[in-house]
C-alpha cells in the first residue's frame, strides 16, 4: 500500500511506527460558523482512509479535533451575544447533527481546544525554557522560527518565500517577522484562562501540537488536512512539536484538495459557499459522497451545477439494477472476490476512490447483462458490490427505500401525456406485448423520459 506524503512529495510504501497499529489524526472545524462543504468532503475522506486501514487489518486510532476558541469565535460572540464557550457549544452539537445525517463515523478520539487549556500552557513553558519561545511584555507568548532549522520543510518554502506577500501583523512586541502566536493576551471581554504570561489564550496552531502530543505522544503515523494547511498551520505545528521532542513529528503529512464552486474559490465573500444543511435537503447522502468520492482526494473539486444531480442520477441506476436482481433472486449471494480483490488494488494506491468508483460502470453493465439472461450469479456480483463498497458509504440501503428517498427529494411532475403512455406500456408488457411496449418506450424517450420497471411497478425518470 503506498501514500503520497506531502513532506517528501512522494508516493511512499506505507509502514507504521508501530506494526499492525496506526494512529492518525485530522484537523477539524473551527466551529464559528455552519459546516459546508469542504467540512464535509475533509470529514469523508479522512474516515475513508481509516475504514481502509481498518479493513487491511491495522488497529486504528484517530483523532479529530474541535477548534472552539479563537478570533473567529470571539467575533461571533460579541456579534450574537451570546458568550464564546457557549457560542462553540451550540455550533458542535449542530455540526455533529450534521456530519451524522452525512453518516461520516464518529473518530476514535474527539480533542477540543478548551479542555487541553491547561496541558497547551505547560507546552508552552517548555519551549519558553528551550529557548523556541519568548514572552512578550504585553503578555503574548511567540514561537521563534529562527530556532526551528527546518522550518519550511513541509510548505517547501523558505521564510522569506512565505513572508512575500503574506499579511502580517505589526507588532513591536515580535522579535522577527515570522514569529507566529502561542498565547494571545485576553483583551476586555473576551474569553480567557489564567496563565504564567496573564489572563489569555491559545493561538490557533499549538491547539493540535499539543491535542496530538496528549493524545499520542511524540510521534503519530498520519496527519491529514486540508491543503490550505500546509503553511502556515502544519509548518507551525512541526516546528512546535519537533522543537519540543526533537524528534519528527508526522512519518505521512496527506492532505485533500479545496474545493471550487463553478471555478471560483468557495468563500464567504463570494457568497457561494455550499453549507452541508442544505446539500442534505436536496441530496442522500450517498449521493454527494459518490459525487466527491468521484474526484481523487488530492485534487481540487470543482462543483458544477450538475455534479450532485449528476451523481444521484448515477446512483438511482445502480440501485435500480440492484432492486431488480435483488426482486428476482433474493438478497445475498456468495459474493465475487475478483471484485472486492480490484477494488482493493485502487485503494492500495494512495486511497484512489476516483478509480475505485469508475469500475462500477462496469460491473453494473455486467450485472444487468447477467439479470437480462437469468444468471443467478448476478446476485453474487451484487451482494460482493453492496460489502466491498459500503466502505465508501455507498449501497448500505434497502433499493426501494433508497429509490422512495430520492424521489422525495427530488420529485418531478410528471406530464400527464407521459404518465399515461408509462401506464400504457406497461400494460403492454404485462400482456407480453414487447413489440407494443418497445415502441411506446421509444415514445418516451423521445419526449425525455425513460421508465425504470420494477417486480410489481415502474417508476418514469426524466432524462
């Protein structure tokens, strides 16, 4: 099995620190607003890859965390009025609401800032007394990059690269430009904890050093994240970690690709952001994981208008052709191990979910060649196809019940005109008059309908 690592810009053979354990963690969500969907597609591709180490046989514990205290939240606390610690509490129940509906699988560990207030203080101390960190008069705790000498590695960028064009801010209590926050003095009203430096609180990127050290201590296998991580916060984090352990902190740095909302970067500003509340309305869940599943996680997105229809179309097809091998010869079946064997193979090849789901055209076309002739051993196929690839989140409901999911969704009147040639042809059929039916199938086709046939009914899809 091989990972692409960011660190050395390479596919590497995957070996754990530990043999047959793995401990990996993300970066979670700053709770100051809705979880959209870059939330969701970090969330999903994180519990994809622990469910296929799990699957290959490694004991995994994974880590997720909550950032609940910072600017962000503050900002929203003195906008809403309601207090930071209370504000961030509200957002995680909501936000946990959400990533169920999605049916994302709760971490092994769930790590917030706030309750590690106390062991982030001591990490603190300890760079201070090695000399990687300074207090400011103001109360500010720095990290000094100057001390770090492989500050950079990750990014690939040396400091001056990184301070090009990148706002930072003016103040005369940093020694060095590039010196980034460990503490932040609390000002008037603002959340805070009592310190050696006064009344404050964690700066954003010594949250995860110190919720990975607690957690794990020295060393982990896998820290993953979303691209817009690698510089500053993993580069911070390796720096305040290595500093403290002298030794290397992450053996695999993954990270997943942004996404783009009709190719424009998806922000706030823009006013495109797509919040996962709403996607769930509209979409199963199944639906928008086989659309983002569709992209390889290193890449970025790009989400068209047509991309969760699109990929909802594809899945009420497949779920069609499993109702129907399912009505015929009953669920179950042996299962085909050549393809839990193939989909395998995609996945040992950094997490390749893009391939993995393009063979299940494919294996579909297959299946319902073997339905049209009566070959039992298109049960096989299906019953192979629901397990292997219920690791993604796919296949894991009843047919009928999935069909009845999405035409509530999404449900299409349908022309009177249409629905009366549907009934029409099906009667045909049923009195096995299949030259009748074929022609009145071409009818439909002809004003953008097709109709999928069931065991007892039919259900008309437009094109």
């Amino acid at each position: 099995m091989r990972i692409y690592n960011t660190l050395t810009r390479r596919k590497e053979e995957f070996e754990p620190l530990e043999a047959g354990k793995v401990k990996m963690y993300a970066c979670g969500i700053t709770v100051s607003g809705e979880a959209h969907i870059g939330h969701g597609y970090q969330a999903l591709i994180y519990d994809v890859m622990r469910k296929y180490l799990e699957k290959k046989g490694y004991t995994v514990t994974y880590a997720r965390n909550y950032t609940d205290v910072d600017d962000k939240i503050i900002a929203k606390s003195k906008e809403t009025g309601i207090p930071a610690d209370e504000y961030a509490a509200m957002m995680i129940k909501k936000i946990d609401g959400v990533m169920a509906e999605m049916a994302v699988d709760e971490p092994t560990l769930w790590l917030k800032a706030t309750e590690n207030v106390e062991n982030i203080i001591n990490f603190i101390v300890k760079l201070i007394e090695s000399g990687h960190a300074y207090a400011a008069d103001n109360g500010d705790v720095y990290f000094s990059v100057a001390s770090f000498k492989r500050y950079g590695c990750l990014s690939n960028r040396s400091v001056e690269d990184m301070l090009d064009g990148v706002r930072v801010e003016n103040n005369g209590d940093k020694r060095e430009p590039a010196d980034f926050a460990l503490w932040k003095a609390a000002k008037e009203g603002e959340i805070c904890w009592d310190s050696p430096w006064g009344k404050g609180r964690p700066g954003w990127h010594i949250e995860c050093s110190v919720m990975n050290y607690t957690a794990f201590g020295e060393q982990i296998d896998i820290h993953g994240g979303g691209r817009d991580l690698i510089f500053p916060h993993h580069e911070n984090e390796i720096a305040q970690t290595e500093s403290l352990t002298g030794k290397r902190f992450a053996k695999y740095w993954t990270h997943n690709g942004l996404i783009k909302v009709n190719g424009q970067k998806m922000s706030k500003s823009l006013g495109n952001s797509l919040l996962m509340e709403d996607l769930l309305k509209k979409y199963t869940n199944e639906a928008i994981k086989f659309a983002l599943l569709q992209n390889n996680y290193r890449n970025d997105i790009n989400i068209t208008d047509d991309l969760f229809p699109s990929a909802e179309r594809h899945l009420s097809e497949f779920y069609t052709v499993i109702k129907a091998v399912e009505d015929k010869f009953g669920k179950g079946g042996a299962g085909n191990a050549a393809i839990d064997e193939k989909f395998n193979a995609d996945m040992d090849e950094d997490f390749n979910t893009a391939l993995a789901l393009s063979e299940l055209f494919g294996l579909f076309k297959s299946v319902s060649a073997k339905l049209a002739k009566g070959d039992k051993t298109a049960a096989d196929d299906v019953a192979q196809i629901r397990k292997t690839y219920s690791l993604l989140g796919l296949f894991v409901k009843d047919a009928a019940e999935y069909l009845a999911e999405v035409a509530k969704k999404n449900p299409v009147e349908i022309p009177a005109e249409v629905a009366a040639l549907a009934e029409k042809r099906w009667q045909a059929k049923q009195a096995k008059n299949w030259a009748e039916a074929d022609g009145l199938r071409g009818e439909l086709d002809a004003l953008g309908y097709t109709v999928k046939d069931g065991k007892d009914d039919y259900t008309i899809i437009k094109k």
